[in-house]
C-alpha cells in the first residue's frame, strides 16, 4: 500500500499544476512527486516504480477534500490508475453532488459511507475514556442530549428529523469533544470538592449549551488553524465567524427554516464581513466546517447546520448579542416546539438576556383566559421561566401565586 495524503501533494506541487485533460503531463507530475517525497536513488522510489508497473500496489489517497485548486489534477491521477485497473482507495468528506468527475465512473468506482456510531458504541468509548466514575455523567448528560435532540429536530411541517441528522454525538469527532468536556468538568468538580454546596454547583455547570460552546469553539479554530496567512489573527477570525453563523441562524430561525440560500447570506453580512463569508463558504465547500453542510446545484446551493442543535445554539448566542427585535410573542416562544431549545440554551448560557426577553413581550402580553404566562409554560413544559423567575421584576414574580384553569 502507499499512502498519499492529498494535503502533501498540493504542498509539494507549483500553483499550476499540470494539464488535467493530459494523462502523461498528470502523470510526470505525480513521479516528480514520487522523486521529491522518496529521492530519485532511494530503494524505495525504485521500489514503488516497479510495484507501478507490477500492478502490485493499492493507492491510499487521503483526504481528497484537501485537494483545493487542485481538484481537478488529482482526480484525473485517480482516473488514470483506476483505468489501468489499479487497486485505489479513497477517502474524503462528503462531497457536494456533482462536483466530482469521479461521481462519472460509477462502473468502476463503488462509493462508500461510514456510519455513525450506535448508542452502544459510543458508550463503550465513554466508558474506556471516563471511566467508572465518568460514566454515569456521561449517561444522564446523553440522555438530556438526546430528548433536546428530538425536540429540536422539528421542522416546518412538524416532523422530527431522526437517525444521523439528529444523532450529531454518532460523529466520532463530536463524540471525542463530549467527552473531552465531561473530563474538563470532572477535574473541576474535583478541585473544587471542598464541600457540598461547592460540588453541586459545579455539576450544575454541566449544560448542553456548554458542550455545544465548546465544541463550536474547537471547529473553529480547526477551520481557521488551516489557513496559515491569518494564524496571527485566529481569534479574530473566530469571532467573525461565530457573527456570521449567529446571523444565519437568526434569520432561519425567525423565518422556520432549516436551510438558506448560499446567495442569501451575503446580504444579511455588513461589507467588512463579506471577505470572512467568502473563507468560511470555501471552508464548508471543502469539507473543513463540519458544523454546516453544503447541498444544491452551482448557483443554487443551501447551506444548513449539522443538526438543528447547532442552529438552536448560534441563534440563542445571535439573540445574546444582538437583541431580540423580530422575535414572536410569548406565548409563541413558550408553546413552540421550534423555539423551545433556543429559549433553554438562552436561559442556560444568558439568563440575564433570557429575563429581558420575558419581560419585554410580557408587556404587550393578553392572557385568554385564566392562565397566566406561568400556567401557560407550566402546560408546555418550559422549565427555563420558573427556574430565572427570580431574575424577573416583582410583578411578574407574583402570578405564581395566581389560580389558573382547572385550579392549577
């Protein structure tokens, strides 16, 4: 086998690159490479050059994604060995429909995809990871994960999205970030173990906001990291980012959508935003923001998140910073399958905000029967209020103490 890191084939070639459409110019390139990477009277290149030629070698390419400006050259290079019947293995992130030429030689290329991993298997590498004692956190945070999950992934005509669009932890990346931040906590709780007051509170940190911060911070800096002209600036450049997302997510949320037009965005972004947009677009294209999927013809592509936690979470963040203006009314915003997770992440992270929120629509609030703003959350199920009522002004804090239909 020989594995070729498709990275280090763009590193090691000129911007050019050869002709595509010329097999032979294609091919010298790739013995340049050869030369380059093993030395021209090494054993090994010599080795490689009669295994070629022997048909007795598999080619691993890894990471086609990272192909870039050089699209085009590699996948002719696969071609060519796939004609000559060559053994070729390739591996990549999901590419958008239609921007593979390799998508063409369905009788000679089978295509492949990995699953997520069950609920057992993420437990078994929980367990390896936590430990015993990690373990039972791990088990009542994925259980909370997975009802907000279910809720969350509702969509417009009201049904759940289900299987990998929900399970976001079945990601073996986002799974290994979970578990990196019940350990972060886990050493927390244990230096702050002083007395019980001390260790509750810290378990109390332990939010699905939380992890979702965390993890969007991680994917970030992975995306920005790439690009070697702004490491001087990567907080910057994160920052730019999580704005851009916060604004995406807010206009899908207010419009109830789970998707956005690529040509839409633009318009929502202030001028100085729009050279961060055209990084981050390219970073989605290629695969490297695992947090956004690209789908859709050229000149007609959408753009949505991973699942819809991650929508909930940059439009409770995008609300945080900017204001609630455009929101619905309360009763919308406790009663609503589709704002429930929004409310809960905004109540966890920004209790502050979530207060001023309630407030400002309890003004122009007109209960239609009995029931006030509590009894009518009560009957939803909305936690958030009553846990931050204290954080609400007195009047408000009074109607606990109201009757409502049926006696409640």
């Amino acid at each position: 086998p020989l594995l070729l890191p498709v990275a280090d084939l763009v590193k090691r070639t000129d911007s050019e690159g050869p002709d595509p459409t010329d097999p032979e110019a294609v091919q010298d390139w790739f013995d340049k490479y050869l030369r380059l990477t093993y030395g021209e009277d090494s054993l090994r290149y010599g080795m490689i050059c009669q295994a070629i030629k022997m048909s007795r070698i598999v080619f691993l390419f890894e990471g086609l994604e990272d192909a870039e400006k050089l699209t085009k050259v590699v996948e002719s290079l696969i071609k060519v060995f796939v004609k000559s019947r060559a053994l070729v293995v390739v591996t990549s992130r999901p590419l958008l429909s239609g921007k593979s030429s390799l998508e063409a030689l369905t009788d000679s290329i089978h295509t492949m995809r990995l699953e997520n991993l069950s609920d057992e298997q993420k437990r078994m590498v929980a367990h390896a990871r936590l430990g015993m004692e990690g373990i039972d956190a791990y088990d009542k945070l994925f259980v909370r994960l997975r009802a907000s999950q279910g809720v969350g992934g509702q969509g417009d005509d009201g049904t759940t999205d289900s299987g990998e669009d929900s399970d976001v932890f079945g990601n073996p990346m986002m799974l290994s970030m979970l578990l990196c931040y019940l350990q972060t906590m886990a050493k927390k709780n244990a230096e702050k173990k002083t007395t019980e007051d001390e260790e509750k509170e810290g378990q109390e940190e332990t939010t699905l906001t939380a992890v979702y911060r965390v993890a969007v911070d991680v994917m970030l800096q992975r995306v920005q990291s790439r690009q070697q002209a702004d490491r001087h600036n990567m907080q910057d450049k994160v920052d730019q980012c999580k704005y851009i997302l916060q604004k995406m997510a807010i206009a899908m949320q207010k419009d109830r959508r789970t998707e956005i037009r690529v040509s839409e965005v633009q318009s929502l972004l202030p001028k100085e935003m729009h050279a961060g947009w055209e990084a981050l677009k390219s970073a989605v294209s290629a695969g490297h923001a695992m947090f956004l999927r690209m789908s859709g013809d050229a000149g007609k592509e959408e753009l949505r998140f991973l699942v819809k936690g991650f929508q909930n979470f940059f439009a409770a963040s995008g609300v945080a910073h900017y204001g609630f203006e455009g929101l619905p009314d309360l009763r919308v915003l406790l009663t609503d399958s589709w704002w429930q997770q929004v409310l809960e992440m905004l109540g966890e992270a920004w209790p502050g905000t979530y207060a001023e929120l309630v407030q400002s629509r309890l003004q122009n609030f007109r209960a239609t029967s009995k029931d006030t703003f509590l009894h009518i959350a009560a009957r939803a199920g909305h936690r958030p209020i009553f846990q931050l009522l204290h954080l609400l002004a007195e009047p408000h804090r009074q109607a606990l103490n109201t009757p409502g239909e049926d006696d409640m």
